[in-house]
C-alpha cells in the first residue's frame, strides 16, 4: 500500500461512524484497509453469498436491491458517499440478504471483518454509531414495507423520501444522481406515479425541481403529507 492511499484511507476513517474512535484504534484499523474502486454495474456482492467484508462508500453511487425468481428487480436502498453499504454484514448468519450495485463508478473503502468487529469490542462510540446508522436504514425499510401494504399513499411516500434526503444530506437542494426509474423502485411506486407526483408538489409550491436538482420549499407541508 503506498502512501497516499494510507492517507486516503485514514482521511475516510475520521468521518463517519468511524469520527468517534481512538487514534489509535483509528490507526490499527487503516492497516486493515484497501480502497476499491468500481464501476457502473459493477456488482460488489450478491445476495444469498456467504459473508462479504463491510465497504464505506467514498465516492460515486451504489443500490442495493434484490431480485424476484422472474428477474424483477427491487431497489432497497441508494448508498451515498459517507455511508456503509450494509453494517449488517458484519453480523448475518444465512447469506447477505441484498445484492449491491454500482449506477455511479466509484470507490469503496474495504474493511476487513474480523479487524472491524474487533475494533468493536473495545471502541463502544464506534458500536453506538454503527446502531444509530442500522435504525435509520431500518426506518426506510419499514416505511418501505408499509408503502407495499398500501398503508402509505404515493404522496405520503415521495414526502418522506424527500425529508429524509434533506436530513442525510442536510441540504433543502437534493441532487437526484440516478434516473427516476430507480427511485421510484426504491420507494415502490412506478416511474409515472412518481413523475406526477413530483409535478404536483412543484405546482403546489413544495418544492423546485429541474431534471437533475429538487429544492424543498416548505418542509411543513411535506411533513404533513408524510404523516397522513
């Protein structure tokens, strides 16, 4: 490993879930470190493998997502920069549960799993990061699981979908990155109904939208039709 992706390394292992840890554990950690670049499609794991080391993303864009016995494909989640792929694959027992792709090239930054899980141990800031990380992600998929029972209309969808962006991203402005087809898979809705709806959000005066930018003009009224 030469110098600068030692450092590189140690830039990404500062931020993050990994902000609260001890410098020297911090240290230990990027020893046991690779940077891993990717391109689109590029499949970085596959569901039902066995195990698979945990991957912060640095750059570019990763869904992950599963796929029906008849192909069809599900979006579960879109990973951004700053993010673990899947914290959970420290800990499945029955085969990773998700497949993760690239739509943006990028680079991940590979940990090995048995250094992490180490670092846990001694590290209870880092633990505490990590489940903070893992409910938030749990929240979509519940929100998710309602959507698909219909307890959750396609407005109430989009809203929260938009409040959440906000929030990770902690800007009004989301930078949409994939096309809306993926993310109308991700909140399971169709590429249509999540056309119209953003239509009659910007006509409402919720929110601005261009082809590649939407900006939150009101997050109340958003937050309102979350909650409905």
């Amino acid at each position: 490993m030469d110098n600068g992706d030692l450092q590189t390394i140690y830039a990404a292992l500062q931020a993050g879930p990994f902000a609260a840890m001890s410098e020297a554990e911090r240290q230990k950690l990027a020893q046991h470190a690779r940077l891993q670049p990717f391109s689109l499609g590029a499949t970085l794991f596959r569901e039902g493998e066995a195990a698979t080391d945990p991957m912060l993303l640095l750059s570019g864009m990763v869904k992950l997502c599963r796929h029906s016995s008849q192909g069809k494909e599900c979006v579960l989640h879109l990973v951004r920069p700053g993010r673990l792929l899947d914290a959970g694959v420290l800990f499945y027992e029955e085969g990773l549960p998700v497949t993760a792709i690239g739509v943006q090239a990028g680079t991940v930054l590979r940990i090995e799993r048995k250094a992490l899980l180490e670092s846990l141990r001694t590290e209870a800031a880092l633990g505490l990061a990590l489940l903070n990380a893992m409910s938030l992600r749990q929240r979509l998929f519940i929100n998710k699981i309602a959507g698909s029972q219909g307890r959750i209309s396609v407005s109430g969808r989009v809203a929260a979908w938009l409040l959440h962006r906000a929030k990770m991203e902690k800007s009004a402005t989301l930078s949409m990155g994939v096309t809306q087809e993926t993310l109308a898979r991700q909140m399971g809705i169709s590429r249509e109904s999540l056309s119209r709806e953003l239509s009659a959000l910007a006509s409402a005066g919720l929110i601005d939208r261009d082809r590649r930018r939407v900006t939150l003009l009101d997050a109340d009224a958003l937050r309102e039709r979350a909650e409905a």
